[in-house]
C-alpha cells in the first residue's frame, strides 16, 4: 500500500499542474477577447485587473484551508482490533512503545483492570521480574513467553506470552491464559497438536484432545490430514464423531477414507482421571480420543485383532532388554530391563539408539538399525560403548522384524552391569594375588641374599671389637640389610606368607595397646577418638601384626590430614559387632555370611581419588611426594587382614566434623568359635644352655647361604655335613651318619627339603629336622608337616642359626634322657 499511495500523490500533482496551465491560458484567450470586441484598454485592463484579483482571492482560500494527514488515514479502528481479540479463556493486551495500553479484551480489564498496562501487573515480586524480563526479550527477539505467573494472593495463576506486532513492529502484543484446573488439558493441547502428536502419527496412533461436548480442542497433524486432507488444519470447534464412521463389525474408519482407509481402534482416556484439580469439576474434563491402527505400527498386525498393547505386554515381561526402533531408525518403544541397562531409568527412552552410545560408536550404530530396518528379516550383533560407561564394551543384538505391519528393529541389550561389577571384583583380586606370588617371590629370593650379607657381617664382628676402624662400617652394613629385611617382611606380608603368630585376642585390648602411642603420633592438632561395642566375639590373630595395621593406618590418616589445609582435623577408631543377619542386608558377594567382629578407621583428610581407589593395596603404590612414602603401608595392612582371614574395604564418606570428606577402612575379623586355650607360659632361654655339639646334616641350594650356616654351626661346635641339594643330603645321610640335626632349605631343584626329610625318617624315624625358609611356616605348613618338626626365617644371623640347632639338639636329649613318666 505504500508503494501505491506514492503513485497516486505524483499522479495528482501532474494533473494540478496541467489545469493551472489551462486556466491560465484560457484567462489570457478572455481577455484578448475582450480586447478586439472591445477595443478599448482601460475595459480591458479592468478585466485582467478583476480576473487576476479573483484568481489571487482563490488561492489565498485554498491556502488557508487545512490540508488532510496521512496520519489520520493511518490510524487503525481499534474497535475492530478489539473485536478481533475478544476470546473467553485468554486475555489479550497491545501496549505501544510507550509502554501504554493502546486496547484491550474485555477478560483482560476484568483480571488486571482498563488503566494497568503489562507489564506492571498486580503479580508477585518473582512474577513481575519474569514479566520485566518476558518484555524485554519481546521486544528484542520479536517473541516471548512466560510459563507462570502467580498472583499476590497466589490464588491465580497465568501462562504468558508477548509478541510484536504492527506495521512498523510498534506494538506488544500481550496474552494471558490462566492456569488453574485445565493446566493438564492446556498442556496436553500444545503437545497433541506439536510434538507428541508427530511421534505417535509416525507409530501409528492418531490422537485428538476432544472437549465435553464433543467438539475438537486440538488435534494431531496426522489426524488433521487423515480427516479433512490438511495437515495445518486445527479442526478446532468441529464434531469429532463427524469425522468418523463404522461398519458391520463395529470397526472405525476415517469418513474421508472410507474402508479404503485402515480400520482403527478407539481408546478413550478421561483427564480427570489423571488429576485431582480436574477431577473436582469432572463433568468439564477434556478426554484424549486415540485411533490405532491395525496393520500399522509397532505391534499391529494384518488382521483386525490389535497386537500394538499384547505386544508391548510381552517385551515388558521378559527380563531381557528389549527396544523397537521403526525404518527411520527411531525408538518407539523399550521395556524396563533395556532403559536399565542403558542407564535411561531417570531420563526415559531418548529418540534415536545412537543416543544410548559414546560419540565414536554413533554412526556405525545408526547405520545397523536402517541396514536391518530395509534389508531382509536376519539378525546379528555389534560391540558398542554405552555413555554411561565408556570404558565397557557391550554387545547389542538387533534382528529385523517383519509381519508387524511397516519393518521395524528389534533391539536386544542386556544388562551387564552386576556382571561388570563382578569382573572388575575378580580382575583385581586376581591382579592383587598374583602380584602377591610376585611379591613373595622376590621376597624369598632377597631373603636368602640378606642372610648371607648378615651371616658375614656377624662373622667379621666376631673378628673386630668396637673402635677398631672396620667396625663401624661392619655394622652399617648389618643395620641397613636389617631394614632391607624389614621391607620383605612387608612385601611377605601382603603376599600372605609372613610367618603369624595368632592367638584368640579381644580387639578392643589391641586398640586400647597403640592408644597411647596413637595419640602422640597424632599431634595435638588432630582429635583422636575410639569408641567400642558390646558383646564383641572374639577374634584370632597376631596381636604384634594387628597392632602395625592399626599404626599404619592412622599414620596415613595423620599424613592426609596434615596435607590439607591448617592440618587439624579428626580421627576416630570403632569396633562393630557385625551379626550374619547384618551381611545379609549388605548384599555383599565378597564378604561371606557370617558373625565379624569390624574395626573402623575414619578420618577428616579429604577421601582418596576416585581413580586410585583400586590401587591403594597393590605395593609400591603412593600417593606421597617422592621419597616420602615407600607405598608398602596399606599392602602390609592388606596381607596381614586377608591373612587373618579378614576383609579389608576402602571408601570416602562425608562425615567428621564441620562435614569434612575423609577416608574410611573397614576391616572385618571372623569371631572365632572355637575352643580358646590359654597362654602358654614363655619358654626357658636356651641359648647358651647345649654345649656337647653333635653332628649336623647341613642341605642348602644357595651357595652363599649354606657357607654362611656352615661356618655359623661350626664356630657354635657343631660338626657340619654341607651338601648342595636333596638328593646329595640323602646320599650323605645314608654313607656319613649317624646325625644329631638335619637342617634343609625346603625349596631346592630336584628333590626338595620335605620330600628329603621323608626319605631320611624312613631310615631313621626320631631325628628332628630344622627347616629354614624366606616363606612363611604357615606357607609351607602342609609341605612340611612332618612330626618333630622345626623352624626358622630367614634372613637369620649367626647367632640366631646357632641358638636354633642347639635348642632343638638339646631339647631331644633332654627328653631322651627323661624317666618315662617325664615324657608322659
């Protein structure tokens, strides 16, 4: 219009010159007219005179006579507008740049007044920021909504949305639908004739929101396009049953398609059946209609009886995870076991299958699902990597299906994640003892290398008295192969063949031992507390080893407490009494059912990393800055427990004081049922006591090592038979005896230490056998379980072989030379 109206003006305006130039031209023909009829001037100058005084009158009059705006053709009838926005269940404003109300609805003056422009509205304060915000977006973007807005009172409450409008985007236009008892229906409007009313057109279920009376609220595209051949067409206000027909057998069909259309299902699903605002006024509660389709869709069949719900029955029953996905590749269904498996319980089933996996496997799974949708009806498998976990290869099945109306994709997906669970169990059990066999082994090994380093030192002392000048390097040496010795102690122990001493103790007592010495590693910093149940069962173990498990723990707990922040924080001990019912709930698979005893250790340090959780037993592992921690603590604390025949478990809790995070570790002790026997009295120091010597059988494959005790037993008077392996030991045995002693390695190429001392008892039944091992007895214990039977660990020194042997060749001599009853 305002490219014509610009025509027009220069139109008009070539016409008014035209006329004037006319008028003038005929003023000049009238007065020479006069001139030659006349022929007199002064009458015809007094014509022109009066001709040019009323042409002058004329256009002073036109002057003076206001001319017509465009602006007042512009302005709209803003009573038509009005009209045009009147509508029962929404109020509509327009407000101009100004910010004033140019019109208004009429259910818009009777909520918020004729004098109130949007958006200072009567509305709480949140609300009005919202409407602040709703408005300048508007006009910024065109468009905005608000999805509530509540009144002061908080009684009324509205959905709003503002849009500009006008020919030069002047203008704000305002909608307020209230929200109250048809917020369900509101909302299920916007998806049947949005979103939700495509996806299930696709699957094949037409769906319209139809009111009380039977009129269409809202209706899905597809059944827009199915009943009138527009899919835009609302159908709102129009008689659902219009648009339907049934035959013979009762079977609804579109009227538009007739029974060349396909027959169809009718499900009827009341809202006030859904909420309790609606159903107060049920008697104005929209009802959802939907159509469903045989023949088509997931689950339809080619016959008149309906498959879609039996089918959907059927995959939700079965335990493994099953989904359909249509030719397009989108998921239309997927029974709880798949939305666990996929870890989609919270989230619901996402769009495509590809949505389930990492961003690498997304292709090559979106490819399968169309290749299986189009192909012929076959089925296979491919690996793939849910986003939940990544690090997890599963395998998903998918078959194509036929018979069930339009090809579709059967998806199979198990869940595996207590499966998962359980091999990341075993796998690290596995790891940790085969790095124990590791462990153990070079322990053995360096333990019979340490012997021989001690071994010599304590012979060169036996040479040097102090202050000679190699004596103080001489026990340098023997001090540093002791702390090396100390280390394999460590790896035995978590190798589980450290030699043990266990005895029925209460663990309160052992706690209540270290307390002290707990406290004062602590600092005055750190808050150190023990608390302990009743009726504790009671446990059997080394009381010296749980005794260093406690201390190695709180010295780490001490360490990551002081490595945060001021260094104060807390650390608390507990004892538990853990009943088989107890296990149970737990739902533990690695904890046995069974009555503990459980000792907890907790502190305020900051938790261990996620990442490092897992490792925190394996030796040599850390966490400390170099050369602050030699990471053999919580190995040690590790192969004592399982060698105790306990559990050891390791997590973070929010817990402490002020909320701090901190590690926990809960060991777990079988109460021990059996008989307990008292403490034996210590035995008699028999060092020094044997001084007849005697002939001793020496059997070592370590060169080094046999020298070491050769020369030991020797200078303690013994008369020394070394031989280098089992089946020389045996050969010396039967061509040098008689012996007194035989003292074996127990692990030897060949014949072995136990398989020599069976062969020796055979010929000579009562001679007592010494074994000598880096493992421990309870280690070899079934290897060397032979009456008469004794042993030592090594790395052992020259005084500690000599004062052995002699113990046990005297022992057998006193027992010997005993009156019967003495021996009874």
């Amino acid at each position: 219009m305002a490219f014509l109206d610009g025509k027009s003006d220069k139109g008009l305006a070539a016409v008014g010159w035209l006329g004037w130039a006319a008028l003038g031209l005929a003023l000049i023909a009238s007065i020479a007219a006069v001139w030659f009829v006349s022929e007199v001037p002064l009458l015809t100058a007094a014509y022109a005179g009066g001709l040019a005084t009323l042409i002058v009158l004329g256009f002073a009059l036109v002057r003076l006579r206001p001319e017509p705006t465009g602006q007042g053709l512009a302005l709209p009838d803003w009573s038509v507008t009005v009209q045009a926005i009147e509508r029962p269940d929404t109020a509509v404003a327009i407000t101009d740049k100004a910010n004033r109300l140019v019109c208004a609805s009429s259910v818009y003056v009777a909520q918020f007044g004729e004098d109130v422009a949007p958006p200072n509205l009567a509305l709480d304060k949140g609300s009005q920021e919202a409407l602040m915000v709703l408005a300048r977006e508007a006009w910024r973007d065109g468009e905005a909504e608000a999805p509530r807005l509540d009144s002061r009172d908080g009684k009324r409450h509205w959905q709003a949305s503002a849009k500009r409008a006008g020919r030069g985007d002047d203008y704000l236009v305002w909608r307020f639908t209230a929200r109250g008892e048809d917020d369900i229906a509101t909302d299920i409007a916007r998806q049947v004739a949005g979103p939700l009313g495509k996806v299930l057109t696709r699957a094949g279920i037409e769906i319209a929101l139809v009111g009380p009376d039977g009129t269409i609220r809202a209706a899905a595209p597809g059944f827009a396009r199915r009943a009138s051949g527009d899919e835009g067409a609302t159908l709102a206000g129009q008689e659902f049953v219009s648009f339907l027909r049934t035959d013979e057998q009762d079977r609804i069909y579109f009227e538009r398609e007739g029974r060349r259309g396909t027959p169809n299902r009718l499900v009827h699903v009341p809202l006030n059946s859904i909420d309790d605002a609606v159903a107060a006024n049920a008697d104005a509660a929209p009802s959802l209609m939907m159509l469903l389709e045989h023949g088509v869709g997931v689950g339809a069949s080619d016959s008149a009886d309906p498959a879609a719900p039996e089918l959907e029955a059927l995959l939700g029953a079965l335990p493994l995870g099953l989904a359909m996905a249509d030719r397009d590749g989108r998921l239309l269904f997927a029974n709880a076991p798949f939305l666990r498996a996929a870890d989609r319980e919270e989230r619901g089933l996402p769009q495509y299958p590809s949505d389930l996996v990492v961003a690498e496997d997304k292709s090559a799974l979106a490819d399968a699902v169309r290749r299986f949708a189009r192909g012929s009806a076959n089925n296979g498998d491919m690996a793939i990597r849910l986003r939940h976990a990544p690090e997890d290869p599963v395998s998903i099945g998918l078959a194509g299906v036929r018979g069930l109306g339009e090809p579709a994709v059967l998806l199979s997906l198990a869940d595996t994640s207590e499966e998962t669970r359980l091999k990341r169990q075993v796998a690290q059990a596995t790891k940790m003892q085969a790095v124990g066999q590791l462990a153990g082994g070079v322990a053995h090994d360096f333990n019979n290398v340490l012997t021989a380093i001690i071994g010599y030192c304590d012979l060169m002392l036996l040479r040097h008295t102090p202050g000679d000048s190699d004596y103080d390097d001489i026990q340098q040496i023997r001090a540093n192969s002791n702390r090396a010795a100390s280390l394999t102690r460590q790896l035995l122990a978590f190798s589980r063949q450290q030699t043990l001493k266990p005895e029925v103790l209460q663990l309160p007592d052992v706690v209540s031992e270290v307390s002290q010495l707990l406290k004062r590693l602590m600092g005055e910093r750190i808050e150190f507390s023990v608390r302990h149940d009743r009726d504790l069962g009671p446990v059997r173990a080394d009381p010296g080893q749980l005794e260093q498990v406690i201390v190695n723990l709180a010295v780490n707990a001490r360490d990551a407490i002081q490595s945060r922040g001021d260094g104060s924080g807390r650390l608390s001990m507990a004892t538990r009494r853990i009943t088989a019912k107890d296990v149970r709930a737990m739902g533990s698979d690695i904890l046995p059912v069974g009555d503990y005893t459980a000792l907890i250790v907790q502190d305020t340090g900051g938790g261990i990393p996620e990442d490092v959780l897992g490792k925190i037993f394996e030796p040599f592992f850390t966490t400390k800055e170099q050369g602050k921690g030699t990471g053999l603590g919580l190995s040690t604390v590790y192969g004592i427990v399982k060698q105790s025949g306990g559990f050891i478990f390791a997590d973070n809790v929010d817990g402490g004081q002020g909320g701090k995070r901190g590690a926990r570790f809960t060991l777990y002790f079988p109460v021990h049922r059996g008989r307990v026997d008292p403490k034996p009295a210590p035995a008699p120091e028999r060092a020094g006591e044997w001084a007849a010597g005697g002939r001793v059988l020496l059997v070592e494959d370590e060169d080094m090592v046999r020298a070491v005790a050769e020369r030991a037993l020797s200078r303690a008077g013994f008369d020394v038979t070394a031989c280098a392996d089992g089946e020389e030991g045996l050969a010396a045995f039967a061509n040098s005896g008689p012996f007194d002693l035989v003292v074996s390695d127990v692990v030897m190429p060949g014949m072995d230490g136990p398989t020599m001392a069976k062969g020796i008892r055979r010929v000579t039944p009562d001679i007592p056998i010494l074994f000598m091992s880096g493992y421990a007895e309870e280690q070899l214990r079934k290897d060397i379980d032979v009456p008469d039977m004794h042993f030592i660990a090594k790395p052992f020194s020259v005084q500690q072989i000599s004062q052995k042997a002699g113990e046990v060749i005297g022992t057998r001599a006193a027992a010997r030379s005993a009156p019967p009853s003495a021996v009874e």
